[in-house]
C-alpha cells in the first residue's frame, strides 16, 4: 500500500506541473511537499475533467468479496453489500464494483439509477449473479423513466438461484433507459435454474453490447424494446423456450456476427407492439444465423428500410417437430424496403423463404445473390419435409418482389412458387432458375382470353408462369400451356387498355 501511495504521489507530482520527477530522483523536502499538495486536489489531462484526490481515486473502485460482506459461495445474500457498494459511489459521481471469482446470491434488484457506475466481474464463467427472485432482475440499470448515462456491466455470469423458477419480470440484467454504455462477455444461462428471459433492453441508446450469450431461458433469450442506436456484436441465444433474439419497435440496430441455434419457437422474431407508429425500422443485420428452430428461424413481420447482409436461415431439424418451418417468413404490410443482399436459406423443412401476403402484403422486398437452396457439401435444398420451394409466395397483393441473380437448386417441390396477385420478377438468371422468358403484352377493352406466344420456343412446357397485370383485370386461369407459349383466361374483362407483364421457366 505504501509503494502505492508513493507512486500515486510522484504521479501526481509529475502532473500537476509544479516540478519534475525522474527514477532514482532524490525529492527534497520542498519537492515532497509540492507532491502532496498536488496529490490533495489534482486535475487528470483531458478537457473537461474535474480535481480528483488519491483517497477518490483509489475509492472509485469497490472489491465486492468477503470482507466487503459478500458471500462468494452463493448461500448468504450479497445483495446488501452489493446495495452499500453502490450507493456508495453514487455518492463519490461514479466508479466501479469488482465482483470476484464465485456465486454470488442476490434476493433482490440492485437498482443502479445513477450514470457512470460499472459492474465488472472476473469472467462470465468466474463470477455469477444468482438471481434469487423469481418475477425481477437481479441487476437492473435505469427505471425506464429517468435518462442515465455511462457505466456498464461485464465479465459477468446470470443465472436463476436454485430452486427458483422464473415466471415474468424475471431476468438476469434489465436495461432501462440508459444511453452511451458497453456491456460485454456477458452469459444468461441455466447452470443454477432457468431465467425467464436472459435479459430486457428497454430504450437503451447509443451502446454497445458485445459477447453476449444466453442459453434456456423459459421465454424469450435476448429481448430489445424501443432501443436505438444499438451495437451489437459477436454473440448466442440458443435453446429458449422461445425466441432466441426478439426486436419490438427498435432502430438504428446494427447487429453483426450474432447466433440463434435450436429455439424453441423462432431464431429470429421482427416485430412491433405498435408497427403504425413505432416499427423496426433502419436495422442492419449482417453475418447474423438463425438456425434449427421449432417455428421459423427468422420470423419478419414488422421491418421497414433495413438490410439483411449475408444472413442464413436453416431449419436441421425433425419434420416432427417442425414440419412447417422456413428459413424466412416475410409477412403483413409492415415489412417493405428490404434488402437480402447475400446470405442463405438452405436445408429447410418447408420453403426457404415464404412471402406470405393472405391478410396483409409486404412490399418492395428485393433479393440479391441469395441463395434459395443448394446441393454442395451438407447444405442442401428446402422442403425436407416433401414439400417446398426455393421461395414461395402465397396468393395475394405482395408488390415488388424482386430477385436479382443468386441460386435455386435442390429444393423438393420447385425453384419459385408465384402465388395468384403477386409481383415478383427475376433477373440476372439465378443457377437453376434458367430458360426464363418474360415479355409484356397489352389487353384491350372486353377481351376475355389472350394467347401468349413465346419469341424463343422453350425445351419444355414451363412449370411455372407469372402473370401481373398492371392494373385490377379480375381473377384469371391459365390453359393451353406448351413449349411454345399459353393462354390467359379473365373471368372479368376490364374496360379499357391495359399491360401484363409475364414470366415462365421450365
């Protein structure tokens, strides 16, 4: 302790700028006394930073161990020497609480509702946080209404204690309000009981969250709320009773390199309390997997201006348990402006990507080198259930689909199912999407039949046609399918000119 004390001294001699020290200086009383009158009240360099002490230095940071009266062996309650750390140093503007090597109990919340404080532990598999309450947290940062700043929590393990069982409210670390802090190597997992969910992130801005794992959670593993400006790096949320990562009503998200394997309901879940006015919008999900889940491994009903960069969706599991699941979902009106640039739905029980527009139809969904199923290596084609497509597309009004190159190969039913209503086109000639011949044709006024005559006779008779007409022509069938083109039926004719648009492929 004494060496250092000196050292502080002598550091804060050397900043303080009144005189000079170098090793194996000899500090004459004059020196010395300055160093002590620097150390009683000096100014850290930086712009903006206020006089510190060596006694506030050294107090900004409390070892939470036996001494402290915690107990590291998880039977006695931490919580009040965890409690009295804090308010401590809520008093003092900040610092930080060293949690050490053990399992430490906490029968109620430690609330922080202070900027600046930090949590930190010595691994998230060192040092756990028993969270003894059944329908609360065991660490929560902000109340939701007060705006806090700074601090953080890391090198951190939660789980419930045992023989609790989590019902709702409970979690291991709830965010709430809080903006411009870092959470890292941070594990939520069962190894004492289940947590009902991992953690809570409730309008949480401009932070970073980074090595993030959560694993059994009774409900959703990892759940952002209203947050924005959130960076969200490297991470897992696997096996939870439901969805692994959840997003209700966030922007800004810039999520990379994050894993959802083997939950029980959906890897990934888009969607929104209130979509009108508070949607997911202008995310960025880039290397992000969602795989081996029991409903869909990415469930997207509620996603407005974001982009999807090289994302993988696969299902690897028992049609038993899954039969109907999809490596993507895209549904209701609240999904449009979204990019798939890159990325894969492969191996799937059902389709790889279902577009489903019988209530309500996204719009403006484009695909860009994506790949719709494979045959190389353990990745294979969807509809491992006997049934499935590349992509499907369910009868409807979705409007503008796109694809733009990418691959279709090995899926069980076919390529592209065009669902009646659908606007979907393909372009740049995708790897077994080949022999596409599309063209434009114009109805006139009272015509109830047209024959679509292909310029280039095709190997076969197509499997597949698209039919848009650009404006309401009433339902329609088609008949006389050949090689060489098809026929249009209209049980309405519309009145007045119009196009369609077509596509057909073998």
């Amino acid at each position: 302790m004494k060496r250092i004390l000196l050292a502080l001294l002598l550091s804060a001699l050397a900043i303080s700028g009144d005189a000079q020290y170098t090793p194996g200086q000899v500090l004459t009383a004059a020196e010395l006394n300055a160093a002590l009158a620097a150390a009683a009240a000096f100014t850290p360099p930086g712009i903006g930073t206020v006089p510190e002490t060596i006694t506030s230095r050294l107090n900004q940071t409390i070892v939470l161990d036996a001494g402290y009266g915690a107990d590291p062996t998880g039977i006695a309650d931490s919580y009040p020497a965890a409690l009295k750390a804090y308010n401590y140093l809520a008093t003092i503007g900040g610092g930080k609480i060293h949690i050490p090597t053990g399992r430490f109990l906490f029968k109620s919340t430690l609330n922080i509702l202070s900027s600046s404080i930090f949590i930190e532990g010595d691994g998230p598999s060192a040092t756990y946080i028993l969270n003894g309450q059944s329908n609360a947290p065991a660490i929560s940062y902000g109340n939701g209404v007060a705006q806090f700043y700074g601090g953080g929590v890391s090198r951190l393990g939660f789980t419930g204690a045992r023989g609790v069982a989590g019902v709702a409210g409970q979690t291991g670390l709830s965010v709430n309000k809080f903006g411009q802090a870092r959470f890292e190597d941070l594990r939520f997992d069962n190894s004492g009981s289940a947590l009902y969910i991992g953690s809570y992130w409730n309008a949480v801005s401009q932070s970073f969250i980074h090595g993030i794992e959560t694993q059994g959670s009774l409900n959703v593993g990892t759940y952002f709320l209203n947050c924005v400006d959130i960076y969200a790096i490297g991470g897992r949320s696997d096996a939870n009773e439901a969805d692994g990562w959840l997003l209700n009503g966030s922007e800004g998200m810039y999520l990379v390199g994050l894993s959802a394997y083997n939950n029980k309901i959906d890897g990934w879940a888009l969607t929104s309390t209130s979509p009108s006015t508070t949607p997911n919008k202008n995310n960025f999900f880039i290397g992000d997997i969602g795989d081996t889940s029991g409903s869909n491994n990415w469930d997207i009903t509620d996603s407005v201006l974001s982009f999807f960069i090289n994302d993988w969706g696969s299902t690897q599991q028992s049609v038993k348990v899954n039969k109907s699941a999809n490596g993507f979902y895209i549904g209701t009106q609240y999904v449009s402006d979204v990019q798939f640039i890159g990325g894969a739905a492969v191996n799937n029980n059902a389709s790889g990507v279902f577009i489903d527009s019988t209530v309500s139809a996204p719009s403006n969904i484009s695909f860009t080198d994506f790949t719709f199923g494979n045959t190389a290596g353990s990745a294979a084609g969807n509809g491992k259930s006997g049934s499935g497509y590349g992509l499907s597309a369910s009868n409807g009004s979705a409007s503008g689909i796109r694809v733009n190159g990418g691959r279709f190969l090995g899926n069980a039913t076919s390529s592209i199912y065009i669902g009646i209503g659908v606007d979907l086109q393909v372009f740049g000639n995708p790897v077994g999407y080949n022999n596409e011949l599309h063209g434009l044709q114009t109805v006139g006024s009272g015509v109830a039949t047209i024959r679509v005559t292909f310029a280039t006779a095709l190997a076969a008779s197509p499997t597949q046609i698209l039919v848009t007409p650009w404006f309401n022509a009433g339902s329609y069938y088609l008949s006389g399918i050949s090689a060489t083109g098809f026929t249009i039926n209209w049980a309405t004719a519309t009145s007045g000119t119009q196009y369609v648009s077509w596509s057909a492929k073998i």
